[in-house]
C-alpha cells in the first residue's frame, strides 16, 4: 500500500504544480454563478504540542488522552496550534473543538488504534435517540477549526471494513481468513467479526425499543462503522495538506456544513476499500475543494444532500467549487447521490482529470432518495481509461451494501415526492480517452433527464450515446468515436447535435 500510495502522491504533486498559476479566488470569480468567498478559520499564535500532554510518538503507545487534553487546553485558552510532531502516535478517537487546528509536522503519522473497544458509542446528531460510533477524527457544532500539515492520518480501516472475495486475489483473500474474523455462510463476504456480520439484524431490533441508550449499540458497534472525518454542522473549516488514508467508511464526510475549505490534501483507500468513499460532501454550503488527489475504494469526489422528513425547499447543498484535483481508481471522479431528496444546485467542477475510475462524470439516484438537482456546471475534464461511462445520468441506481440485495426501485414511484430530477447540466470542454460507454442517460418515466447541454464533447469509446426517458438534450461540437450506431433512443425526445436532431 505504502509504494502505490507514494506514486499516487507523486503523481498528484506533479499535476498540482502545473495548476499553481490558477488559484481559489481565480476559479471563485469565474464561476458561473456567484459563488462567495469562502473563509478560512484565523487562529491565534499559541502552540499546544501534544508531547506537553504526555504523548509519546513510539508507535505503542496509545495517546488518546494527550490529544484530548491538548485540544482541550487549546480551546479553552481561545485557540490555536495543537501540534504533533514527527512520531508515530497511536491514539482512539479526537474530537476537534471550536478554535483549533491540529497541524502535523513533515514525517508524523497519527495511525488510530485497531482495537474498535477503544470507539465509544456517541450522540452527534442532537436527537436523543440517534448513536453513531465515534469517528477517529469528528466535531459537532465546533466553528473555526483546521487540519493542516504535511503528516497522515490512517484510520485503520482493515480492523473495521467487511471484504467481498471477488474483490481481492485468492492469495490476499487466504491472509483475510487466517487474520481472524469470520466469513459468511455463502463464502463471498469476509467481516472482521461476528457482531459485524449480524450487525444489521441486530440494529433493526433496536429501533424496536420504545427507549434507546448508547449502550444498547454496543453490539452493534463493529457493523456501524464510523467515517475517518466526521464533521456535523460546523462553520468556517479548513483541510490542508494532510495524507488521509485506509479509512473504516468514507474518508471525509462533512453533513450540513457551512465555508468549507478542502486544498492539496492526499486521499487514498485501497480500492477493494467497502464504502471507501473519499470525500463525500452532504448538504454543506461555501465549500471549495482544490487542488487534491484521491484514489479510493468507492466514489472519488461526491455530493450528497438528505432532507429527511422535513419538506422540499431551498436546496441543502449549493455553492460548491471543486477545482484542480486529480482522481485515480474510484467508482466514479465526480459524482452526484445517490442521496438528492435534499436538492442540489450550484456546483462548479473545472481543471480536473479523471484517469482508471469506474465512471468518469457519475450522476445517480432513484426513487425514494431522489430530489432537484439543478445549475451544475463542469468544464475542462480530462479522463483516461474509464471502465465503464464516461458520462453517465442514472435514476435507477441500486445500492449493494456487503451482505445486501439490490433494493426494488417501486417503478419509478416514492413515497414523500422524493423523485430524481437532474436538470440543467452544462458540460463543455471534455476530452475521454477510452471508456465502454461515451455517454448514457436513463430518467424516468415522469421525470426524464432534461435540459443537458454539451459543448466541445470528444470521447472515444466502444459506445456512443444511450439515453432512455431523456429530452432537451442540446450537443454542440460533440464527436463520439464509437462503434455504429453511435446513437440509441428509447423513450427520449428533442436530442439536438449541432441543431439537428439525432439519428440512430
């Protein structure tokens, strides 16, 4: 992991240093809606060194009360710098709180410890009946917070992800089953324990109880794996130059919040990685993400946006610049969903090249976790050996959890109105060295994919263009070099190339 992981960083610097001249306010002001100014968080002066607190950087000691007294002590003195430096320091969960950056020094790796005892289960959400496991690094409602630095983060991911036997070699999947754990009774899926496995079952009994306590989760713990960043309604946040890696779940989840700052940060999950997202913006506004590289086990940039029960309105997640990042093996480079029902619009992703991922330029949700996705904007793609789309609009989307079944998609129907509607997609300036598929669109029945325009388009693929309930599809100066017929409709109406409707 260790070798790919540093041609991964390698790569991703060489890219960086080409894009230099275009910085945050360059692509702020470009954007073609107006995109505020995202602030940074401003500390004071003063350094916390967690050695003060009695870390010991030996890679065996388990540090997880210095970094909390440290960050303590920080806070409460107002803020500042708590540092780590150069070491190998084993620690249980940090919780990052309000005016303080945990700033890495060049050669320090924070590894979080294997032992999943030492993640007590938490409430995050404010609703009292809600738990999660404490993520190694999460804040709730922490305001002015960063981490900088050039060390890593690894959040032992082994010890928590469950592993599916055609994902690994026979070689990696005999050293899964000597390490312990267990593999389920179809012999396709290998979780780190029992509880893991039966996780899901014992989760919906809980839900049962009139009265829930944290400590009824404990059982539950090894299935409900945490995120590796996990920050929930926090305001003016900066991710700097850090190496994120091997987390149990998605790598960075931040869920509703406000001026986001994400900059030449390294993100890497192997790519057998289970729900190995990378960085998975839900409902958050102001959010820049620049100049970053990431290689996952699942979707390489993606928004999400839930709304839950209240009712649809003002879009949760808007005002998102994504700009100058490089994204390797993943499901996808860009992605939007699964979970819409809280409205999207405003995104703007430019400069950015997409090689070996799944699909290029992802858009997926279906009926039940679908919503108005609008005013998305995506220019100057580069994308290299794509296995499958290079521009793929879904409404069908089905999620495979380990140990799960594809779900019924209610034919096109969902309760509480929560459709998929992607609308208003402006795609220019993209070039696509090999894929299956150059562009494909399914919407539903009722709510087709529409108004999509493409500009200046060339894709060599095996496919051309496949659409089914789609309509206002507007191309200009699109070539597909793909077998013939490069056009398949079904369902589908005014599909305009260069003016002219389409033919198959």
């Amino acid at each position: 992991m260790k070798k790919i992981f540093t041609l991964i960083a390698f790569l991703s610097v060489a890219f960086i240093a080409t894009a230099q001249i275009k910085d945050i306010a360059y692509y702020t002001a470009k954007a073609p809606f107006k995109m505020p100014a995202v602030p940074v968080p401003v500390f004071s002066d003063k350094i916390f060194s967690i050695k003060d607190y009695g870390a010991v950087g030996d890679g065996k000691t388990l540090n997880t009360t210095a970094f909390a007294q440290a960050i303590e002590a920080c806070n409460k003195a107002g803020g500042g710098k708590v540092l780590v430096p150069a070491g190998k320091w084993i620690t249980g969960p940090i919780e990052l709180k309000a005016n303080v950056n945990l700033h890495t020094e060049k050669n320090s790796l924070v590894q979080f410890t294997a032992d999943r005892t030492q993640y007590p289960i938490i409430n995050m959400s404010g609703d009292a009946k809600t738990f999660v496991v404490a993520s190694p690094i999460y804040a709730y409602k922490a305001d002015n917070i960063a981490i900088t630095g050039d060390g890593a983060f690894d959040g032992a991911g082994e010890s928590w992800r469950p592993v599916k036997k055609n994902k690994v070699t026979a070689a990696a999947w005999d050293e899964l089953k000597k390490s312990g754990g267990v593999v389920s009774a179809d012999g396709k899926i290998w979780w780190p324990s029992y509880d893991a496995m039966n996780g899901e079952s014992y989760v919906a009994s809980i839900k049962e109880k009139k009265e829930i306590k944290a400590d009824d989760y404990i059982k539950a713990r090894d299935f409900l794996r945490p995120y590796m960043l996990y920050f929930i309604q926090c305001k003016t946040i900066l991710i700097e130059g850090v190496t994120l890696r091997n987390s149990p779940k998605f790598v960075f989840y931040p869920s509703r919040c406000t001026d986001l700052t994400i900059s030449g940060i390294s993100v890497f999950n192997e790519w057998w990685a289970q729900n190995g997202d990378g960085i998975d913006i839900s409902a958050c506004k102001n959010v820049v993400v620049y100049n970053s590289a990431l290689s996952v086990g699942d979707d390489g940039i993606c928004m999400k946006s839930s709304r839950g029960n209240k009712a649809a309105g003002e879009a949760m997640l808007q005002n998102i610049l994504i700009a100058n990042c490089v994204v390797y093996r993943a499901h996808g480079g860009f992605v939007i969903g699964s979970n819409t029902d809280g409205g999207m619009q405003n995104i703007y992703v430019v400069d950015c090249d997409f090689e070996g991922s799944d699909i290029g330029i992802r858009v997926k949700s279906n009926p039940g976790r679908g919503g108005l996705v609008k005013d998305i904007y995506i220019e100057n793609i580069r994308m290299k050996n794509i296995k499958e789309e290079a521009i793929l609009f879904t409404t069908y989307y089905e999620d495979m959890p380990a140990g799960k079944s594809a779900p019924n998609n209610n034919g096109g129907e969902a309760e509480d109105g929560k459709i998929p509607h992607f609308t208003n997609f402006h795609i220019s300036n993209v070039v696509c060295e090999g894929a299956e598929t150059a562009i494909s669109m399914t919407g539903l029945p009722g709510t087709p994919v529409d108004s999509i325009y493409l500009e200046n388009v060339n894709i060599t693929a095996k496919k051309g263009f496949v659409s089914t309930d789609a309509k206002d599809i507007f191309m200009n100066k699109v070539v597909l070099q793909a077998a013939k017929p490069l056009f398949k409709l079904k369902n589908s109406s005014n599909i305009l190339l260069d003016g002219k409707p389409v033919e198959e």
